[in-house]
C-alpha cells in the first residue's frame, strides 16, 4: 500500500500532557518518527504542549531524553509551550495523554473544531492501562515504560491517520 508522497500538510496533530517535558513530547518526536518511516511526514504536522505553565520554555526532562534515546529516538530543540486558546482551531487531532489532561483540554478548547481523542484509544490489545502514566516523580524504568507504551500504540494511530489521508485525498491506495 503506498500513499502519493506529498509534502502538502493535510493532518495537524498536538500531543498534550501535563508540563510538556516528558509524555507530550516523547508522543510527539516517537510519532514524528513513525511518520518519517512511512513516507507520511511531509503531510502530518505533530506538535505538542502542556496544559500547566511551570516548564514553559524548558527542555524536555532529561531522563525521558535519555529514555527515548536508549530507545532510538532523538529530540533536540524542543521547548515547553502550555496549551492556548488558538490551539482551538489549528488543530485536527487533540490528544491529551490522561484523563486529567482529557478533563483540561475539554474545560479549555472548549467548543474546539478538533476531535480530542484519549492517547490510550491506541493502546496495543491487552495494555491494562487506562492513561499514559505519569513519570515525573518515577524512576528510569517508568520514563522507560512511558516510551515504550508509546512506541507500541503509535503504529496503530499513523495506520489510522494514513487512512484518513487516503479518504481526504480521495487517494486509492494500491
Ligand atoms: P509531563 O510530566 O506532564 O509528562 O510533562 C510532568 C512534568 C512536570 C510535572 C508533572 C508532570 N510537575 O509537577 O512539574
């Protein structure tokens, strides 16, 4: 199956979490990723951002940095931005990474043009959890689990937006 290589962007994505340091922006260089594999990079915009100011202009934690690159993804030049009300409408997929983030960002955008979906709606099969576990206040295995959760829901939600592409495009894909 192929999808026309296009570098229109047709799909706008923001990963959201708490403080911006270590969920939302692992969701987002790990989906980026994904994406780049798939040829579908040039059509996907991902960004992400907290619904909290404390981090505002941070880096990302520097244990989920090295927990992504244990894992094999690099993220340089991230900065920490909280989640504002233009997000409202420049976004086609909100995806808050638990249920507080859910709650916040419904409380915040309300009204907004997006659909916000839960990350855990890509969860793999069997995955008990019910949101993306918090690993601030965890040690390195948590940053670990946190990647490798993501990782192993991501391939599922590009499937899902390939899909949508093709529908968009009115593109058969062979
Ligand atoms: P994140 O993690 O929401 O995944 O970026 C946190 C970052 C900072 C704090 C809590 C969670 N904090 O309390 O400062």
């Amino acid at each position: 199956m192929q999808i026309a290589m296009s570098t229109r962007i047709q799909l706008r994505i923001l990963f959201v979490c708490l403080g911006n340091i270590c969920r939302s922006p692992a969701a987002e260089v790990i989906c980026r990723a994904m994406l780049q594999k798939v040829g579908m990079a040039g059509q996907v915009m991902v960004d992400s951002c907290g619904t909290a100011s404390y981090h505002v202009g941070s880096k990302p934690d520097a244990r989920m940095l090295s927990a992504l690159e244990r894992a094999g993804f690099r993220y340089d030049g991230h900065r920490a931005r909280q989640l504002r009300k233009e997000d409202r409408t420049r976004f086609d997929l909100i995806v808050p990474q638990d249920s507080e983030n859910m709650r916040d960002v419904q409380q915040l955008l309300h009204g907004t043009s997006a659909r916000v979906v839960p990350m855990r709606a890509w969860f793999p099969a069997g995955c008990s959890l019910r949101e993306v576990p918090d690993p601030y206040y965890g040690g390195a295995a948590d940053f670990d689990g946190v990647v490798q959760l993501l990782a192993d829901s991501m391939p599922q939600l590009v499937k899902e937006l390939r899909a949508e592409l093709s529908a968009r495009d009115g593109n058969s894909t062979v």
